[in-house]
C-alpha cells in the first residue's frame, strides 16, 4: 500500500478502483495551410459545435455553479474576437487547430496576468482550445471514463464540461494531482456530496483499475488497499448516506442552542430538499453572459421565484459580487493591473451606482409580493463607512434587515464598529483566507495558506463572533468551511449563529452539532485557536471531540 497525501476538499471516505480522464487530442505537427479558406471555415464550425455542445452540457448541469461557467465558455467559442484572431493566424500560415492553440495562448496569458477571477478561468480557456482542436480535428474529446461500475476518478484537474454531468452513484470520489479547496472541482464535489482531495501529488501514477481509497475530510489517499477495505468503506459510506437521509429538523446543539443551517444557491434550482433558509444567494448568475444589465422586471422574476420558495424563511440575498475580477461587459470598467484588489463588489456603485440601486428597488419589490424574510448583504465591505453607506440605501429601498460579507481583514478586525451600522455580519472564508495570507485563492502551490484551520483565520473569526456577541447581533459563515463538520463545532463555539453551504452538506454539520453541548463546542474552539498550525488545529479539535464524546475532559495548553 502507497499513501498519499493532499487537501480534503469535500468530506466523507469512499473506495474503488481508479480510473483516469483521458487526455484530449494531441496537437499534430504544423503543416502548410494549403487552403486558408477551408481552414477558417473549419474554425467557424469548430466554435459553433463546441458552442452547441457546451450549451447542452449547461441546461443538464445537476449545479447552477458548473452552469454557470459552462455558459461562460459558449460565449467564449462565440466570441467574433477570438474568430478574427484565429483569420489573422491563419492568414500568417496557420492551419485551423494552430491558429486557435496560438489565440488562446494570448488569452491564457493575459488571464494569467490579470489575476484574480481571471486566473481561475484559465483552466477554462485551456479546456475550450481542446473541444475546439478536437472539433478541427474531426475527434471526439475524451470524456469522463465508464467502466460499467462504480469507480474512484482520477485526473490531473477537471474542466466544467467533465464534472457537470457527474453522477454520484457512479463516481464514488475524485482526487486531481492539481486544483484546491476553492476550485471549481472541490466546490461541484461539495454541492453533489461526493468525497475528494485535490492537489495530491502522485495521483497519476497509480494504474489504472487498482484499488484505492480516500478520505475528503483529512486529505488522505491510500492506493493499493484490499477488497476487503473497499467493502468496508463503501459499506460505511452507504450508512452515511442513509443516516444522512434521515437526518430533519433544524440546526442545534445537543443542549439545544441553535446554529442555523442554511443552504448556499445561486437560483431557485438549487433548492433541493427540506432547507432552515438560503445563507447565500448569489445573484450574479442573472448577469453572466450579457452585454446590458438585467433589467428591474427581470430581476424581480428571479428573485421571487426563490423568495416564494421559502415562505416564511430567511433568504440572505448577496448583491452583485463582480467587477474587475468578475469582468461584466456593461460595466465597462478600466483594465487594473490586479483585479483582485480593484474596482470589484461594492465597490462597482463608486463607479456606476444604478447597477446597486436597480438591484435593490427588484429585491424589494421581490420581497414584497411574497412572505420570505429578506436579508441583504454587501461584498467587498472593507471600512465601517462603507457598511454605514449601504445600510443606509438599503433601508430607503425598504429593506429592513441590511448586513455585510466580511472578506477583507480590515473589516474583520473593526467588526465592532461595523456592526454599529450593519444588522448582522457574513463572514465569507475564501476570499477572507485570500487576503489574510496574500494567497490568490487559484495558486495550487499555496493551497495550505487557504485552509480553514489556520489559526490568524481563526482568530479573524473569533474577533468577528465576539463582536456580534457583544452587539447582540447575528454573525454568520458562508464560505466552504462551513461544510467541514469538525469545523462546524469550532464555529458554534467562538459563537458563530449561522452556517451556510451547500444542501447537500447539511445533514453530516448538523448530525456533528447535536453530538456535542455548546460547552464542549467553546472547549473545541479554545483547543484549534490554541494551537500553533492549521494541521495542529484541527488534530486538536478532533482529539477534543472525541475526549468529550468518551466522557473525558478536556484541557488546552
């Protein structure tokens, strides 16, 4: 047996033979275009059947997220910019599958350059160039693998298109050599419930069909295991589900203080099951792929469909969360050297104020043609007058109950004063990880700088709990830490009220917070915000639930 090591991305344990997504088509060698014309016309009708293809693919995607970018894509095989390229090269002596590798390449760099949300979209623009060298080639692109049984899928990293038709029952796991806890991959793994680890170096070199098994909760990948093991995981793994299944009501401790649970969507089709209320709604797929902004009325019909979904419940609505990062052509914002750090979230009404206030005026009148509880939050807040400023708007548009996204350390660590002017606080880990530790959340190199464990997050955290204790005021969590069960504790216990995440992982966080009293929950944070790593962190709160389950006590040095 072989162990291996990489970063659990989506909880649970399961066990199978592995097998690879197969390469796409190789680039063949450069040949002298003959007929220029023929070859253009060749990539006209690559980029209309790769358009064609991808669009299908994104009406049957099982999650809004993969649509999504799927949709993304057809408007990049669309694009008359990247045709004319592809004409000029062409014209220089390319033949059809060069001109487009070399367009792309220009555009991969740039979004290279650029950082940020255009970074992450890289692996994006390298997956189109295959599908459309593929299409010039006259050759199928490779497809997830169907051995006739269930099955443990292994790949270097895994494009939109491959994942978004995953089924769960068939692919028991995922492992990619690349990628990281906030990848595509490991955000769709979640969504679906389905066991992975990412950035795990040697994935590749196990064969394939041998036997192996993996736990998405600590990282760990074991090749070479027995049958013997894969029964017994796979085994334990049903039992999971099956409890799982069974698991109702709403968030709480065993001592019955609440935590709620709430589900992060992106539209009314992600609602999916018996849910407390939505924690994250994000509104910026009205927007993708449109050059003019979404109008009042249409607004208000996207909005309502969900509000009318939850009757009663509470819907935390995020506005729009794009911008430099987030390209949006109506926006018509400058090109800025790092995206990340620019003209994005709130900070787009600085610049072109009706987007926010259209949006609002459509989530009022949303909210008031149905009975949901309607909460609204900004992204991208970094200063308590900025919180001040959009409260204040919010409450003119006749939106009550008006918050901010904590993602920016600066206002993680004036929480208190924020929350002079902001009803409750939502603290998004990803982007509050990124910018704590300097790390671009798509750098796989510096994926243990993201993880939710390290303990100045931590304490970012402890800072933000602390302040809503003392304001009297809900704080909430609804990034992808959320979903992690043994992290869930240490939030209840530096008194975070509400945790957001994917449906699908709700069941095992609640089955996790009712095992254990508030009390032994503080004991659990105490023990991760005393420790000096992330690994030491979460060996600590897992060793201090399992002493409290046992009935033995627990002490931090």
């Amino acid at each position: 047996m072989r162990e291996l090591r990489g970063i659990g991305a989506s909880p649970g344990g399961a066990a199978g033979p592995v097998y690879r997504l197969a390469p796409p088509p190789a680039l063949p060698p450069l040949v002298e275009t003959v007929d220029p014309e023929a070859e253009k016309t060749a990539v006209r009708a690559a980029a209309v059947a790769v358009a064609a293809d991808l669009a299908r693919r994104a009406d049957t995607a099982l999650d809004a997220t993969a649509a999504e970018v799927l949709r993304a894509q057809v408007m990049m095989a669309q694009d008359e910019t990247l045709i004319d390229a592809a004409d000029i090269a062409i014209d220089g002596g390319a033949d059809a599958p060069h001109a487009i590798t070399d367009v792309l390449a220009g555009h991969r760099a740039a979004f290279e350059a650029a950082g940020g949300y255009l970074a992450e979209r890289v692996s994006d623009l390298d997956d189109l160039r295959d599908r459309l060298v593929a299409a010039c080639l006259g050759q199928p692109m490779p497809g997830v693998p169907d051995p006739g049984h269930p099955y443990l899928l292994i790949a270097r990293d895994l494009a939109p298109a491959d994942t978004a038709g995953l089924e769960p029952g068939l692919v028991l796991g995922l492992i990619t050599a690349e990628g990281g806890p906030t990848s595509h991959t490991a955000i769709l793994a979640r969504t679906l419930g389905i066991p992975a680890v990412v950035r795990c170096p040697g994935i590749l070199d196990v064969t394939d069909g041998a036997l192996a098994s993996l736990d998405g909760t600590n990282g760990v990948v074991v090749a070479g295991v027995s049958a013997e093991t894969v029964t017994t995981v796979n085994a334990d793994r049903l039992a999971e589900i099956e409890r799982r299944a069974r698991s109702r009501g709403p968030g709480r401790t065993a001592d019955g203080h609440p935590v709620a649970l709430l589900a992060n969507i992106g539209s009314a089709r992600d609602l999916t099951g018996e849910v407390e209320g939505v924690g994250l709604f994000r509104t910026e797929l009205l927007y993708l792929d449109r050059s003019d902004p979404p109008s009042h009325e249409e607004q208000v019909t996207a909005y309502r469909d969900v509000f009318a979904a939850l009757p009663g419940r509470k819907i935390v609505v995020r506005t729009l969360d794009a911008g430099a990062d987030k390209p949006l052509p109506f926006l018509r914002l400058a090109v800025e050297p790092n995206p990340a750090l620019g003209i994005r979230g709130l900070r787009v009404a600085r610049q072109t104020p009706s987007v926010l206030t259209t949006q609002l005026a459509a989530i009022s009148a949303a909210a008031a043609a149905t009975d949901a509880d309607v909460w609204v939050m900004a992204p991208m807040v970094a200063t308590a007058a900025e919180a001040a400023a959009f409260t204040e708007s919010c409450r003119e548009h006749g939106l009550p109950t008006a918050g901010v996204m904590i993602e920016v350390p600066a206002a993680a660590l004036r929480a208190s004063q924020v929350l002079r002017h902001a009803d409750f606080l939502s603290v998004g880990t990803n982007d509050l990880s990124q910018y704590t530790f300097a790390a671009d959340r798509m750098c796989g190199d510096l994926a243990d700088l993201l993880d939710p464990w390290q303990p100045a997050l931590i304490a970012l955290l402890a800072v933000c709990a602390t302040a809503g204790v003392e304001a009297g005021k809900p704080v909430g969590v609804c990034g992808e830490s959320a979903a992690d069960p043994d992290f869930a504790l240490v939030l209840a216990g530096l008194g975070i009220t509400s945790l957001s995440m994917a449906p699908r992982s709700i069941p095992v966080v609640r089955e996790s917070l009712a095992a254990h009293t508030l009390h032994e929950c503080r004991q659990i944070a105490e023990a991760a915000l005393a420790a000096p790593s992330p690994e030491a962190a979460r060996a600590a709160a897992v060793g201090a639930s399992r002493q409290l389950r046992s009935g033995d006590g627990v002490s931090v040095r």
